[in-house]
C-alpha cells in the first residue's frame, strides 16, 4: 500500500508541548503519529476505530487531507488524545524497521 509522511506541529502527549510529529499514513489512512523530540509513536487499527467511532468520523479525521490545515491538525489531536489505549497499537519495532531500510 501507498505509504505518506508528512510533519506537522501537534501537542505531545508525553511532552506536554507542542513539538513536530511525524504523521504516517497508509493507504491514505493515518497509521501512526510519532512525536520527534520523545519519540512516543501511537499506532492505529482502521478497523478497531471504525467500530467505536463509526466510519464518518474515522474518515474525517485519519484521511489524508489535500491540505493540512488548523482545523484539521486540532481535529487529529483531540482525536489522538481521545483514543483509549487499548485501541491504540504500538508498531514501535516495525516501525524501527522500516526506518532502518531507509538510507537518508
Ligand atoms: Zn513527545
């Protein structure tokens, strides 16, 4: 599948500050968002999400938008930090993975 990144500025969970995050999408979905300075990755399951959210909110806020805007960036963090964890995977070590086969 199609695989993005973008980094946009989001508020951290774990840092409690705005910092730059990579936000991952795949297949136009967002896969995961990983903040830069601590490096706390939260992970998503389409699927898991779609059950508890429904489809129109998951579309909304995980697909991809033609422009990153405030509303959406606001939109994607009250949405990340309204996840229960337990939804939330962690492709921690894949991620890793992936990130070792590139060689920028
Ligand atoms: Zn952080």
């Amino acid at each position: 599948m199609e695989r993005e990144e973008i980094t946009t500025v989001l508020c951290c969970l774990r840092c409690q500050k705005e910092t730059e995050h990579r936000v991952v999408y795949q297949g136009g979905l967002v896969k995961a968002i990983q903040c830069n300075e601590c490096g706390l990755e939260v992970g998503f399951d389409p699927s898991k999400l779609r059950a508890l959210y429904g489809e129109d909110l998951v579309r909304r806020v995980l697909t991809k938008p033609r422009r990153i805007t405030e509303e959406y960036k606001r939109d994607l963090f009250s949405f990340v930090s309204s996840i229960p964890f337990r939804i939330a995977t962690k492709p921690y070590r894949m991620f890793k993975e992936i990130e070792s086969l590139k060689d920028d």
